[in-house]
C-alpha cells in the first residue's frame, strides 16, 4: 500500500521512521503546512508549518497524530521510540514552539529541539536548544538512544552556551552532538526560555 497526504495549498515531507518493538506500529515524523487529511482526519497548521509525529498500524491506518507548531515554521526532522514507552524526536523552531502547556522561543532564525512524547499519557516533554548570534540556522536531524542516554546530531551557527557552556561555533555551520540523561527527559521540561510574566 501507499498514501500521501496535502492538497494543492499544503506542503508536507516526512523526515523519519522507526517501528515499534512488536512490529505491528511504526512512527512517521516529518511537516506540514496548510491543511493536510490523514487517514479522513483533517489537521491545520498553526503557522507556516507544524511539525509532527503519527503513530500508523500496519495497514497505514493513522492511530495518534502530535502536533508542534507556532506562527512560523517548526520541522521534526527524526524519530526514534523507547521500549514502547516513549518517543524521542528532534527537529527545529523558528518561532514560539507550543508545546504541550509550555511555549519555546526561537532566539534565531531557527533553534534546534530535543523532545520525548510519553504514549500512555501523552505528556510531551522537550529541550530547547538557545542558540545566539544573529541571523543564524540550527537544527538537530537525527537522533537515537541506548542505555538510559539519548544521543542526538545536527548543526549550528553562532552561540549555544546559553545551554551548553562553551559551545560556540567556529565557522559558518559547525556539526553538533549532545549526549543526554533519558530519564531528565521523562520527569523534567528542562528549559523554558522567554515567557512572558504570569507564564
């Protein structure tokens, strides 16, 4: 079987795959813009595009679907899943990020992002990637874990000390890799930049 999704006004790319330890769900992430009709659901960008995740049985039926959008425009760039628990992804902000009941900023044009979506509760949890210094783009694209570690790569310009210290790139792109605790992931929003008062 095959199926696409998006109409003449909408722009969608998947980005990622992984399949669940069963086999019999797999874990589709990727963007999309406008309007795009999913398994007869319809789902709405809040801004330019919205990352996601969809959780698909073998038929290609859609199961869940999370959604990560703000004004601009947010990709989820990879996928990885966690003993049927958990679902780890990247991918980047270019915006306010809303995500779950909290709101990322980008301090650039673009901001890498880690997050984790619990399946049995659907709690989302993330991480946001500060990165400094102008116009500048950065994003992680891929990501997987092993041993209670999540490893994710992408690339940055400009300052992320903010998060990291010392991290500062040296040229125009450098290559980034962050090893992470998974279980700060699973009980903590690490770091919630730029809210306003009372947020």
């Amino acid at each position: 079987w095959s199926f696409s999704f998006g109409d003449d006004n909408a722009e969608a790319e998947t980005s990622g795959l992984d399949f669940n330890d069963a086999g019999d769900r797999f874990y589709l992430s990727g963007y999309f813009g406008d309007t795009v009709t999913i398994s007869g659901q319809d789902f709405i960008s809040n801004g330019l595009a919205d990352g996601f995740i969809g959780s698909f049985d073998l038929t290609g039926t859609l199961q869940n679907l999370y959604q990560f959008g703000g004004g601009g425009a947010e990709q989820v760039t990879s996928v990885s899943h966690v003993k049927d628990e958990y679902v780890l992804f990247t991918g980047n902000i270019e915006s306010a990020l809303l995500f779950a009941d909290s709101t990322y900023n980008s301090s650039a044009p673009t901001n890498p992002f880690i997050g984790k979506v619990r399946l049995d509760s659907h709690e989302v949890y993330g991480v946001h990637f500060e990165v400094t210094g102008g116009a500048l783009t950065s994003s992680f694209n891929d990501i997987d874990h092993n041993e209670g570690r999540v490893i994710a790569g992408g690339f940055f310009q400009g300052d992320a000390s903010a998060t990291q210290a010392g991290l500062i790139a040296t040229n125009s792109f450098d290559g980034m890799i962050t090893n992470m605790n998974i279980m700060a992931m699973v009980d903590t929003t690490i770091m919630i930049n730029n809210l306003s008062a009372g947020s």
